[in-house]
C-alpha cells in the first residue's frame, strides 16, 4: 500500500523510486501518471528526501559554521592588532612627550643657569667697581693723610731751619743788617723751592703709586672675572653633560620599555593564533569524525535497505528461473508430443500401448531431472547472491574505511603541514623582531656615542677658546702695562711705602 501526499511547492522530485522488474510499458506508463499527477509524491519518497534535506542542511550548516568560525578567527586576529598597535602608538606617543618634556626641561634649566651666571657677573662686576673704588679712596686718603704729614714736616723744618738762620745771622756781628736780610731772604727761597721740589717728587710718587696699584687692582679683578667665566663655563658644561647623560639613560630606559613592548605584543599574538589554529584543528578533526560517523551510518543504511531488499530480487530472480524451468518444460512437451506422433506413425499398433509408457517414462524422467537441476540452481543462485552481497558488502566497507583513513591522514598532514608553517612563521618574526631591535640598539649606542663625543669636542674647543682669549686679554692688558712702565704686576704686592 502507498500513501500519496501533495508537494504544497509543487518542486518535488519527479524521479521515481527505483524497481528492478518495471518493464518498459510499465516505465512509460509511470512517466505518463508522473506528468499528470506531477505533485504527488509517496511517502517512502518524501521520506527519503526529507533524509536528504537534513543532511545537505547538516553539511550546510557545518561548513557554514566552520566558514563563521574561520571569519570570526581573522576578527580576532584583526582586532588584537589594532589593539596591539594601538598600544604601540600611545607608548611610542608617551615616550616621545618624556623626551620633549626632558628637553624642554634642560632647555629652561639652561636658561636659569645663564640668567643666574649673568647676574652673578652683573654683581660681581658692580662688588669689584665698588672694590675698586673702595681701593682708590683708601689709596688716596692714606696719600692725603702722608701728604699733609709731609707738609706739616716741611712747615716744622722750615721753621726750625728759619730759627737756626736767625740765630746764626744773629750771632755774626759783624755782617750788615741788609746784607743778613738778603741771606735770611735766600736762604728762605732755597729752603721753599727744595721743599717745594720735595712736595712734589711726593705728589709724583703718590700718583705713580697710585696708578700702579688701580692698575694691578684692575688685572686682580680681570683675573677673577676670569676665574667667575671658566666656574660658569664649567657648570654649564658639567649641566649639559649631566642633562645628555640623563637623556641617553632615559633613551636606552625607553628602548627597553619598547623591545619588551614588542616581545610581549608578539608573544600574545602568536599564542592567539597558535590558540585559533588548534581550535580551527579540533574543529575540523571534529566535522571528520561526524563525516565519517554520517558515511558509515549511510552505508550500514544503504546496507540494510539492501538486506531487505535481497528477499524480494530472490524470489524475482527464482520466480524467472522457474519460468525458464516452465519455458523448457513446455519446450520439451511439445518435443515429446512430435516425438510420440512420429513413433505412433511408424510403430505397428499393437506396440503403440508399451511405445507411449516408454516414452511417458521417459517424459518423466527426464522433468524430474530437469526438476532437480532447476531446484539446484535456484539453491545455488540464492547462496551466490547471498555470498555475493556479503562480500559486496564487505568490500563496500573496507572501501569506505581505506577512504575515510586516507582522508584522515591527508586531513592530520595538512594540519601538520599548517601547523609547521605557522611555527615557521612565528620563528621568523621572532628573528626579524630580534634584528630590528639589535639593530635599534646598535644605532642608539652610536648615537649615544656620537653626542658624547661631540659634547667633549664642545667642551674641549669652548674652553680651548675661553682661555685663550682671557690669555690674550691678559697679554694684552700687560703689554699696556709696559708701555704705561708699571712693569711686572704679577708679583705686586701692596707695601707701605715712604713716598719720600
């Protein structure tokens, strides 16, 4: 019995369930009910396609789910490179902020120092004016203090010398009053005019004293303005070289801040691919195992269908050997009836009774063995097809056992395959990732060296310089003082002269 249903789509499938014994009448009638009642279709048929459905469903929704899993894995892998490089750029962003905030930084310190050391020179320059000053005053009120000692010395021994003149001119009696007037007179203007010469070899003596004295004061301060510039000039120096040297101790802290950046970044995306590819793995091992469960499922199912299946493609093929048997019976009939007309015509009659029993006989004989040979045939075509699709069977499933191992095999040397790649992969960007920081190094110790260099030959040529302007200006300075005659003022000291 068959239970008919209607294809609400109307899109079924028009082929027909398969039978081994339709003939073509049978086949041509088929297709013609087939056209005309085209949106019917059985149950076994809508059964077995809706089996089908729901395995092309299963195998869709498998490799689109192996597809959504592939596409979320390079998702991953996008997005944790953007984060990666993301935190690459705020650190790079970071260490580049230190860095002009350090320049910045010694750029103001800079600034500070020479704004200091040039009101240090500005205060030192007002002290030693005031120094000065302070000099000349005590030289020229010590000199007016001996001068007016010296004058009041004069006036004492003029006077003294005037008494002694009187008396003398006194004392002589015999010189006339004039005439000891006249000498009293000279005498007066010898002793004033040698006084006067004295006075004035004083004034000269002062003011050689006084110019010598301004003059090495003034070389003691230039050689302490000196002393004030190579100070500053150092600090400067000792300030730049302690700021480069903080630089390059805060540039190497940086590159190693960013080399182990980029290990640790490497290593977390290496692990995450090394982690997606294992479950990309499972996965795959996975759907081939359910594959190879769902192949020996549909053939142990294909294997059933056909044991049930065997009874009926028997007993066709035992119902057309005894048709054969039935055929040949008829056959040999007619052959026994031609046989027994042709010896009746020409046996005498009273033989016909024993010629028919012989030949019944015979007839009979010869069915039965016929009989028996078709009973052994169709005994024989049972077992052979019996043996026959057990051994087809069998040979079905070691087939699909060599197939599905093969398939296996090649599916574990294409994941050995990937994951040997990817191992590769991974050792290249380790060794290109330890060049570049090699590399990086390499070029920040030359450059580190290099400044450090640089920053010597600064200091070596600033100073080189200062000195030998300040040994000029002292040359100089000397030179004037030998034309002005002061002679040597390295050894001057401040004696307290006679200026007589």
């Amino acid at each position: 019995d068959h239970v008919f249903i209607r294809d609400e789509a109307g899109h079924g499938d028009p082929r027909p369930e398969p039978r081994p014994t339709q003939s073509v009448q049978s086949q041509a009638l088929h297709y013609r009910n087939r056209e005309r009642f085209a949106t019917i279709k059985s149950a076994s048929l809508v059964t077995r396609q809706i089996h089908e459905h729901e395995q092309e469903n299963e195998l869709r929704e498998q490799m689109s789910g192996y597809k959504r899993m592939r596409r979320q894995h390079q998702k991953q892998l996008i997005a944790l490179e953007n984060k990666l490089k993301a935190e690459m750029d705020e650190h790079r962003l970071k260490l580049q902020k230190e860095v002009e905030t350090h320049a910045n930084n010694s750029s103001i310190e800079l600034e500070k120092l020479a704004k200091k050391q040039v009101a240090t020179i500005e205060k030192e320059a007002k002290v030693a004016a005031a120094d000065e000053k302070k000099f000349q005053q005590q030289i020229l009120a010590q000199q007016k203090k001996d001068l007016t000692t010296f004058l009041e010395s004069q006036k004492k021994q003029y006077k003294i010398c005037k008494e002694k003149i009187k008396e003398e001119m006194n004392e002589d009696h015999s010189t006339p009053k004039k005439e000891k007037q006249e000498r009293i007179s000279k005498h007066k203007e010898n002793l004033q005019h040698t006084q006067a010469e004295e006075e004035a070899h004083l004034l000269t003596q002062q003011r050689l004293y006084y110019d010598k004295n301004c003059r090495f004061f003034k070389r003691k301060i230039m050689i302490k303005r000196h002393e004030v510039e190579q100070q500053n000039i150092r600090e400067e120096l000792n300030k730049k070289r302690t700021q480069k040297e903080m630089e390059h101790a805060m540039l190497i802290r940086h590159d190693e801040s960013t080399r182990e950046l980029e290990y640790r970044q490497l290593h977390t995306l290496q692990k995450l691919r090394m982690d997606l590819i294992r479950l990309q793995h499972q996965t795959e091992l996975e759907n081939q195992l359910e594959y190879n469960k769902r192949r020996e499922r549909e053939l142990h199912r294909k294997h059933v269908m056909e044991l049930r299946q065997q009874p009926k493609n028997l007993k066709a093929m035992e119902m057309q050997i005894k048709k054969q048997f039935q055929d040949t019976c008829k056959v040999q009939t007619k052959q026994y009836k031609a046989l027994k007309n042709h010896q009746l015509e020409v046996t005498p009659k009273n033989e016909h009774k024993t010629i028919l029993k012989t030949l019944k006989d015979e007839q009979t004989r010869k069915l039965a063995i016929l009989a028996e040979q078709y009973e052994q045939s169709i005994n024989e075509m049972m077992a052979s097809q019996a043996l026959r699709l057990d051994e087809a069977q069998e040979a079905e499933c070691q087939a699909l056992r060599l197939q599905l191992q093969q398939e296996m095999e090649l599916l574990n040397a294409y994941q050995s395959k990937i994951k040997m790649q990817t191992e590769a992969q991974h050792e290249r960007e380790l060794q290109k990732l330890e060049q570049r920081v090699s590399l990086r190094r390499a070029h920040l110790e030359q450059k580190i060296e290099e400044e450090l260099a640089a920053l010597q030959k600064e200091r070596s040529e600033r100073i080189k310089y200062l000195l030998e302007r300040q040994e000029r200006e002292i040359e100089t300075f000397d030179m004037e003082s030998l034309r002005m005659g002061f002679g040597n003022l390295v050894t001057l000291d401040f004696p307290k002269e006679d200026y007589r």
